[in-house]
C-alpha cells in the first residue's frame, strides 16, 4: 500500500484485475503447463542423443562368464583399465501411439490458451460489475446526504414556521422524524459503498490497507447493432470457452488414437559412435546401429481396457461441447432480453425521477405558502428517495445487461479495450 490515493477509472480497475486477479493467474499458470505438456510428448517423436566417457579398472572372473577354461589357464584376468568415450542416438521411425498422444497435447494445450481467454473475459465482466456496484453504491449515499441537507433545511422551516404561528406543532416533530430517518439513510448508504469498495480492491488485487477512490465516469458504451442471429453466429466462432470444448473433444479423440496405436507395430532405430580402449591414447573408433522392430502379441487386456476409458472420456467431452453450446444459446438470448428490458427500466425511471422532483418542489411551496401540512412534503421527500433509487438500479442493470452481452459473444476484453481506453491484452 501507498500513502498516496489512488483515483481508479474503470478501465483501470479492470486492468488491475487482468493483472493481479486470482482466477486469471491460475488459468495462466494451467496455459503454461499445457505448453509444456505439448513439448513433452513432442520429445517422444525427436532424436535423443547423449554423450558418456568412462574410464574403469577390472579384475574380471572369466569363468562366472561361462568360458571354458582349462586347469592352467587364469580364472581371473587383470586387473586392466577400459576407457571409453560414446555418442548415443535413438529415435522413433514409426509410432503412432507417440504421434497421436503429441496432437492430444497439441489440442489440450490449445484448450488451455482458450481457457485463458475465457477467464479473463469473465475477471473482465466481474471487475467492471463490482466497478459498477460501486458507482451505484456511491450514487445511493450522494443521493442520501443529498436528501439529508433537504430534510435539515425543511426542518428549520417548519421550526420558523412554526415560531411564527403558521403551521403546528405536529409539522415539527414529523420533520424530525423525517430528518432523523434520513441521517440514517445516509449512515447505511455510506456504510454500503464502503463495502462495495472492500469488494472491488479484493476483486482487482489491491494491498490491502490500499486508499482509492473513483473517477465516477462510466463512457457510454453502445449496444451492438446486430440481430440476435448474427450474435449466435459470433458467440459460436469466438466463445473462449465454447473453442476450448471443441478443442478437448479433439484432444480425446487422438488420445483415443493412441491407444489403438499401442497395439501397432512400432519402429526404433538407436546407434552409438565412440571410441574405446585400455587408456584414451590407445582408444579405437566403433559404433553400433541397431533397428528395431516392436510387435505388442498379448498384454493381458491393457489395451481394451484403457480404449473403453477411452471412449467413456470421449463421450464426455462431445457431451460438455454440446453443453456449451446450448448454454452459448441462452446466454446470448438472455443478454438481448435483459437488454431491452433494462433499457425501457431506464427510461421509465428517468422520466420518474423528473416526476418525483417537481412534486417535492410543488410540496415545499405549499408548505413554505401555509396552505398545506408537511405530510405532502414527507410523501413527496419518500418519493424522490424510491425515485432515485429506481434510477440508480436502472443504471446499474443496463450497464451490466451490456457487459453480459459483450461476455455471452465472447468479446468482453475486446469491448473493454475497445470502449474503454485502450488495449489490456498481455
């Protein structure tokens, strides 16, 4: 934490998540380990050299060899040196099962780079959405102390208007009720946003103990102009998630591959150049190649048996894709529904607010007039509160009914770095 403090856009706070979030790292980290599970089974298909010097002294039984000896021949030899210096070489000719388990790390690894995309569109959709939480939990506690400075004002009105005979006594002690309920208003509005604040530095990875406050500007940004047809057809072509299900589905069907090629004959040729002798001044020059041949006759069952988890996995995964895909349907239908819903709610919740502050401005001139108790200001105060309040939500829901739709298409970054300055792809 620093002493100064921070002042957080939105498309700040979700840069810091993309960069500090835990769900992003982990899938990351997954990324990176399907990277080098790839390189592993690749290993299998290219040339392994290696090299050895050895230098060694022998005093050697040469009958527990099995040479016959006669009565007057050493049984034992030595002791002498052997000093050798060798190259080594293998590699696989043919070997289908290798070949097939290098493209199901090639399909797995894709996967993984497909589910680091997903999840930092979905740590883009829960940053801007604790961003916009906290917008409108600022917004309720300004409205709050907003209504608080109207309900000390129509307080001290009452309370003149009182001293001058006007109104009763009644009208003053329903004012300080009034007061008094929206000094608490203000007390949980405050207490609310300052919560949602704890929330949004634990979802963008502050220090803790980090001050920060918001730049409270929101860009507009517009709905995408396409039917929900086009939005089907884009959710399945660019859904993170949805290309990670198709690409398991691969990775199952090669794994399923290589275990039908372990019951395939299989071709290795290995060799070594080196040189050897009783000291290294005196070493010789040989080599040795050797191809090989190998046919799996009988192995008890493994084969069958790992081909029928084989194909239990497989139907799994073409199940989790078809999964994917309905939900890809919903999702996207939803997020065109709450859209326009959201929409006319924000409509009609303007029009409200406007609605509920010319009655509060009516009320307060009738009272100020004598012609009215403050019951009609009280009514009029409670009905800019829920005023405000609806508008508030209304906000709130058509933002993120836009960022639902930008992650149902799978392009939540991209809108991110579209709209809302600048790109944030590492």
């Amino acid at each position: 934490a620093t002493p100064d403090i921070l002042s957080l856009s939105i498309a700040e706070v979700i840069k810091r998540a993309l960069d500090h979030n835990l769900g992003v790292l982990l899938a990351e980290d997954a990324s990176n380990r399907g990277g080098g599970a790839r390189t592993v089974a690749l290993s299998a298909l290219l040339p392994h050299v290696s090299g050895n010097i050895s230098g060694a002294r022998r005093k050697t039984n040469l009958e527990a060899f099995g040479f016959p000896l006669r009565e007057d021949f050493p049984r034992i030899v030595g002791p002498f040196s052997v000093f050798d210096a060798r190259v080594f070489l293998s590699q696989t000719v043919l070997d289908m099962s290798a070949l097939n388990e290098f493209r199901a790390s090639e399909h797995s690894a894709t996967a993984t780079r497909h589910a680091y995309r997903s999840a930092r569109d979905l740590v883009v959709l829960v940053a801007a959405n604790a961003y916009l939480q906290a917008i409108a939990a600022n917004a309720r506690a300004d409205t709050a102390r907003a209504q608080l400075e109207t309900a000390t004002t129509l307080h001290q009105q009452a309370i003149n208007l009182r001293a001058g005979g006007l109104v009763a006594g009644i009208d003053v002690v329903r004012a300080e009720v009034r007061l008094s309920t929206e000094r608490q208003r203000v007390t949980v509005a405050t207490n609310e946003f300052e919560k949602s604040k704890l929330q949004l530095a634990r979802v963008i990875g502050l220090p803790a103990g980090q001050r920060f406050t918001l730049s409270q500007e929101i860009p507009f940004v517009p709905v995408p102009e396409m039917t929900l047809d086009q939005a089907l057809e884009r959710a399945y072509r660019d859904r993170p998630d949805y290309l990670a299900a198709l690409e398991r589905v691969q990775a199952a069907e090669a794994s399923r591959k290589a275990i039908v090629g372990e019951a395939l004959p299989s071709l290795r040729l290995s060799a070594d150049y080196g040189a050897i002798g009783l000291h290294w001044s005196d070493a010789l020059p040989t080599f040795n190649v050797l191809g090989e041949v190998r046919v799996p006759i009988f192995e008890g069952g493994r084969v069958q048996g790992r081909l029928a988890q084989a194909d239990a996995e497989l139907r799994t995964k073409r199940a989790e894709a078809d999964d994917t895909r309905s939900e890809i349907y919903y999702d996207v239908q939803s997020a065109f529904l709450d859209l326009k819903a959201t929409e006319e709610v924000l409509q009609t919740a303007t029009r409200g607010r406007e609605l509920a502050d010319m009655q509060l401005t009516q009320s307060r001139d009738r009272f100020a007039a004598g012609v009215a108790s403050n019951i009609e200001v009280v009514q009029s105060q409670e009905a800019v509160a829920l005023a405000s309040e609806q508008y508030i939500a209304a906000i709130y829901g058509f933002n993120l009914a836009k960022a639902m739709l930008a992650r149902s298409l799978g392009t939540a970054e991209e809108a991110v770095a579209k709209y809302l300055g600048g790109p944030l792809t590492k």
